[in-house]
C-alpha cells in the first residue's frame, strides 16, 4: 500500500503542469500516510529544473552506489532526470525494505522485477505504475492463486460464532501481534493456510477487510470456547472435531 502511493505520487510529480518535479530532499521522515494514501510534508525542497547540458557526458546521475548515464536532450536538457532520481530514491528508501516482505508467494517473483527494473531504472514512472496496478489487480482478484485440492471440504462451518479473542501462535505477516491474522482471498485460501500451518486446528473469518477490500482470517490452534457473533464464520478441521460434540 505504502508503495503504490508512493509511486502514484510520483507519477502526479513526473506530470504535473509545472513539469517533471524532483523532491530534492528524498527521505522517508517527508512523508505521511494521510487515509492510506502517501502524501509530501516538506515542498520547499521540490524543484521543477532539468539539469542543462551540451552532450551526454554532462548527464549522469550519481548516488552513492550506482550511476547511470541519461541523454542529453535537443534543447539541452538531460531527459528525465528528474523522475529518474525521484524514481531511485523511492527504490532505496522504501522499494528495499518493503516490497520483499509479506506478498503471496505467487506474488514475490512479480515483485521482485519491480525491484530489479527500478534499482537498475529500467523503468520509468509509467512503466512502474503499470506493474503496480498488474500485481494489485492480481491481489484483489485472487487469480495469483495457483490451482491446488480443494481443501475447504476437510473443515466444518458454524456460522454465526467465533472463538475467544487471546494470544495464540504467531505467524508472519500478521495484522495482529497476538496471534495470526492474515487477509485472505476466500475461505478456500484459508483452508490451504491453516493446512500449512502444523498448529492450525481452526480458523475464523469475519466481516473485517483490508485497505484492498480482502477479508481478514483469524488462524487459531484449537476450536473451543466459541461465543455467537453473527458477523463471523468459524472454520474448523474434521480431524479437530472427531469424537468431540459441537
């Protein structure tokens, strides 16, 4: 989320009315989340000129680990500077960190190009745009997931209840630090979690959604103590359940 604002904002920045504007002091601390969008705190440091030059020797931007030389346009600008180094610094300073973490594995290699492509600027800000728009198109539509059995079959559902709320088994990306809450695509996506999961007995999906509009499941290591909640479904293995009465 934090990313694909961020690159939404530059792709406004790189066309804007006034031109291709470079945010000249690049750092995370200028930034703010504002109602999950990535909004500039500090404009005093932006600046619409393009570096001046008379031949591609004079347009290479350096940082300091890579340079990359850029073209020296026909009225003597170097082309792109701008959102090229807008584009770099948003790859060092939040791409890194990041985009590695917390996809769908299906997701990751998907990613990753992004990665590579903005740390080498293969792509430009449409380029990067465009790929975003790809993998959260993906996410939202669930077609990243890849054919597999059908697992939803091994669990019984109660609609209506849920389990306690209390820590339980911990599991990486969570929503919560208490236990394991993961969005989820379906509770057939669920189903394949909680299977993964060798402490997973149950899981609980509610009316909860994300910032993408995916529901949020709750995996939990016993099936017990359920209460009503009429916006909940409670998921839980067959195997779980043998020999005790629901």
């Amino acid at each position: 989320q934090i990313c694909l604002s961020l690159v939404k904002l530059l792709f406004y920045l790189a066309h804007s009315p006034l031109g291709s504007i470079v945010l000249l002091d690049f750092q995370p601390r200028q930034f703010v989340m504002v109602d999950g969008n990535l909004k500039v705190t500090d404009m005093d440091d932006a600046s619409t000129e393009e570096l001046s030059c008379k031949e591609d020797n004079d347009c290479t931007l350096d940082f300091p680990t890579k340079s990359f030389p850029l073209k020296c346009s026909v009225v003597g600008k170097c082309e792109g500077m701008n959102e090229k180094k807008n584009l770099f610094n948003a790859y060092r300073y939040f791409f890194t960190y990041l985009l590695p973490h917390s996809a769908p594995p299906a997701l990751r290699p998907l990613l990753s190009d992004i990665l590579n492509a903005t740390g080498d600027l293969r792509y430009g800000i449409n380029e990067t745009l465009r790929a975003f728009e790809k993998v959260l198109h993906l996410y939202k539509s669930g077609l990243y997931l890849q054919k597999r059995p059908l697992l939803l079959k091994d669990y019984i559902s109660l609609n209506g209840f849920r389990t306690v709320e209390g820590e339980d088994y911990k599991c990486w990306p969570s929503y919560s630090h208490l236990g394991c809450l993961l969005s989820i695509h379906s509770a057939e996506e669920a189903a394949a979690i909680c299977n993964s999961h060798s402490q997973c007995q149950s899981f609980i999906i509610t009316q909860q959604r994300t910032w993408t509009g995916r529901p949020l499941a709750s995996f939990r290591s016993s099936w017990t103590d359920l209460i009503p909640d009429t916006n909940a479904v409670v998921y839980i293995k067959r195997s779980a359940s043998s020999g005790e009465r629901l």
